[in-house]
C-alpha cells in the first residue's frame, strides 16, 4: 500500500486527499497495480492505477492512454473498454510513473449490460473509419504516439500506405529489436527481408487486397486481455478488452495474435466473419492472418529469447516458399 494517494493523481482526477485511499490490486510484469477509492460529491469513485520506474514508463503509459480512449471513442456506447483518466510523473516519487483508468471489476455478478458479444463489439470496433489525424486530410495508418506490445517500444508514424508501414514499423523494426537483444542472426534477418520486400507488397499491396481502410485495433488481444467485467461501477458486467496497444491498421490484423494464443472458441470465430467478412482475396486469409501473426512472433523472440526462432522461421519459410517469388 502507498501511504498516501500522490497529490498528481489527486490533482489530475481532481480528488480530496482526505476521501482518497489507495490499495494494491492484482499483479503485472511491468508495473505495480492499484484500486483508488474515492468520493466526489457525494459520489464514490473507484480507479484503477498503474505505477511504474524507468526510462520507458512515460512512454509506455501515454501510449496506453491514447489508446484506450481510441478505442472507447470509436465504439463509446458498447462498454468494451475501460476509458484513461490521466497519466504522468509522480511527486512523491522521482522516476515514476501513473496511469488511472476505471476500474474494471471482473468478478462482478451484476446484472444488466448491453448483453453484445465479444464477436459483435469487436465488429463494431473495426467496421468504424478512423479519424483523420491532425495535420492530414484523410485517415492514415499509424497512431499519435509510439505504443507498447510488452516491453517493446512501437514506432506508429503516419503512413499512407498499409503495407508499408506494416513492412517498415512492424516486421523490419521488430527484427532490428530482436537482433539487439539476441545477437545478429544472419538466417533470421535474411528471411525477414524477405518477407518485407517480397511477401508484404504481394499479399498487402493496394490494388491487391481490396477495402482496406485504417481503423483501430487494440493491438494485443490475446486472451489474458480478454474477459467480462463491470466498468467503473456502472452498468452489468460485459465483455471487455484492456491493456491495449492500438494503432490505426488494417483489421486483420488484430487476428494474428488472437490465432497465435488461441482462447477465442468456434462460435467467436463464426459471429465475427459473419459480421466482418473475409477481405479479398478471401483464399488469402490463412496467409495474412500468418503474416500478421509473424510480428508478435518476432517480438516474443525480442522479449523472450530463442524459444520463439523456431515457429517464427517456420512461418517465414511457408510464406516464402509460397509468394517470394514475386512482388505482383
């Protein structure tokens, strides 16, 4: 327990320090975790705050922050995510840094709720156009700020185009990570040029997968950020994602790490086609999903090591053998 709630996250959620208290709750890898409980005229107010030390803290919780209000901006009427309150330094305590959020209960039993499945608000999540970003004209691919998967720092400038800031800012910046944490493998490295120059535009390219436009997708969903819950006291439990990192991407894109960890049965799938059907070329689908699933392999070998070099070479090789031959 923190003796005392830091007069930044009192000021930032506009709180008295006297009806403030904080407690630890739950766990994580990369930060300590909190439930603020508070009264605001009269109101009881629960919070949930992330802490955390270090050089990547600042940019770690600012992206999680953009993100969650991204997603709670493009679908704010289907309770599927916890929206960010604020983030920043500390006082009290030099180095470190908060996120607070609603807090999300997910042993609640409360009745009630939009009853959507995750199926449907994740249809309706990626059916929604992004906005255009400040200083262009039209919606582009990327996201405001750089984001986390893990510990892995993002970089999401704006790109017009899907398959090259897929290319660029995911598959060529991961494997440049993985060779800094693990050493240069030259098969490795070779097989991701590869598949950015050759496989990308061919499987990515415009004029060849049709209807792609950006719209936000959390980034992360595997099914540890995946559950059922109530938000900030309000309304019944449903189903929500948290611990997001979004960008502005194609929508199949959130699939890859979805097939990658499984938990997400039959019936999911089959409610999500339905509702969000397969772009085209349709008999493509398995191969870009796969491709979208290389970059969290890459980033768990960046995070974790060798254990993860075989399945990601494997991956490579299929969509190699299979359309390295030609970029058209």
């Amino acid at each position: 327990m923190l003796p005392n709630v830091d007069p930044a996250i009192l000021e930032a959620l506009e709180l008295e320090p006297t009806s403030s208290k904080m407690v630890s709750h739950g766990g994580s890898d990369f930060s300590s975790t909190y439930k603020l409980v508070a009264t605001r005229d009269g109101e009881e107010l629960t919070f949930f705050v992330k802490t955390c030390t270090g050089p990547g803290a600042e940019i770690m919780f600012r992206g999680e922050h953009l993100s969650l209000n991204a997603l709670y901006a493009a679908v704010p009427t289907l309770h599927f995510t916890p929206r960010s309150h604020a983030h920043g330094a500390l006082r009290s305590f030099p180095g470190k840094h908060f996120l607070a959020t609603d807090f999300l209960d997910l042993s609640s039993t409360a009745t009630g709720g939009t009853g959507l499945s995750l199926a449907a608000k994740l249809a309706a999540l990626h059916t929604t156009p992004a906005p255009v970003p400040k200083g262009f004209t039209k919606p582009m691919f990327g996201f405001p700020v750089p984001t986390c998967c893990g510990a892995t720092r993002q970089d999401n400038t704006w790109t017009e185009s899907w398959a090259g800031f897929y290319a660029e800012h995911r598959l060529r910046a991961i494997a440049k990570e993985g060779a800094r944490k693990n050493g240069h493998d030259p098969e490795l490295a070779e097989a991701v040029e590869k598949v950015a120059a050759v496989v990308v535009p061919r499987l990515l390219g415009e004029g060849h997968l049709q209807g792609v436009i950006p719209v936000v997708v959390h980034g992360d969903l595997w099914s540890g950020n995946h559950g059922r819950g109530r938000i900030a006291g309000k309304g019944g439990v449903e189903e929500v994602v948290f611990d997001p990192s979004c960008v502005y991407g194609h929508s199949e894109y959130e699939l890859g790490i979805m097939r990658m960890f499984g938990g997400f049965g039959s019936a999911f799938w089959t409610e999500y086609e339905r509702l969000v059907p397969k772009a085209e070329p349709k008999e493509e689908w398995d191969d870009r999903v796969a491709l979208y699933e290389l970059y969290h392999h890459l980033n768990h070998y960046a995070l974790f090591g060798g254990g993860y070099r075989g399945g990601t070479m494997s991956i490579m090789r299929k969509l190699i053998s299979k359309y390295g031959g030609a970029s058209s």
